[in-house]
C-alpha cells in the first residue's frame, strides 16, 4: 500500500476540511459556501476531499478585507 498522501497532486497543495478549517479559523459552513461559491476548488481522491490551499488563503483574505471595508463605512 502507497503511503502517500492521496491529496498531495502534481505541485497543487490540497489539505483536508479539518485542516482548511484550522488553516484560516474559519467553520466548516463557511468553507463549504466559499466551494460552492467557486471560490475555493476542490479534489477527490481514496473517498477524501481536498480543498485547494492558495484558493483558502486568497479567500481568508478577501473575507478579512471585506469586514475591515465594511467596518468603515
């Protein structure tokens, strides 16, 4: 059996849901609202969902931009 890590994809880094969410303190809800936004892009592989880490990263900070512009206004 191939230890690998099954989302590790060509030079595209994915992380798994529980590390999406420690990665940007962000809940589970809102993440899978950015992939269905388009927002963050997804893989499968073996059965487990990877979730595109630059994708989450650009993500948190647009959120964090918007609620700073928000507060501002």
């Amino acid at each position: 059996m191939n230890d690998a890590d099954p989302l590790d994809v060509d030079s595209d880094q994915y992380v798994t849901l529980a590390e999406a969410q420690r990665r940007t303190s962000r809940s589970r809800r809102t993440i899978l609202r950015w992939v269905k936004a388009g927002t963050v892009r997804t893989i499968e592989r073996q059965g487990l969902r990877g979730f595109h880490l630059a994708d989450l990263v650009d993500a948190e900070a647009s959120a964090h931009y918007n609620a700073a512009r928000t507060r501002k206004q």
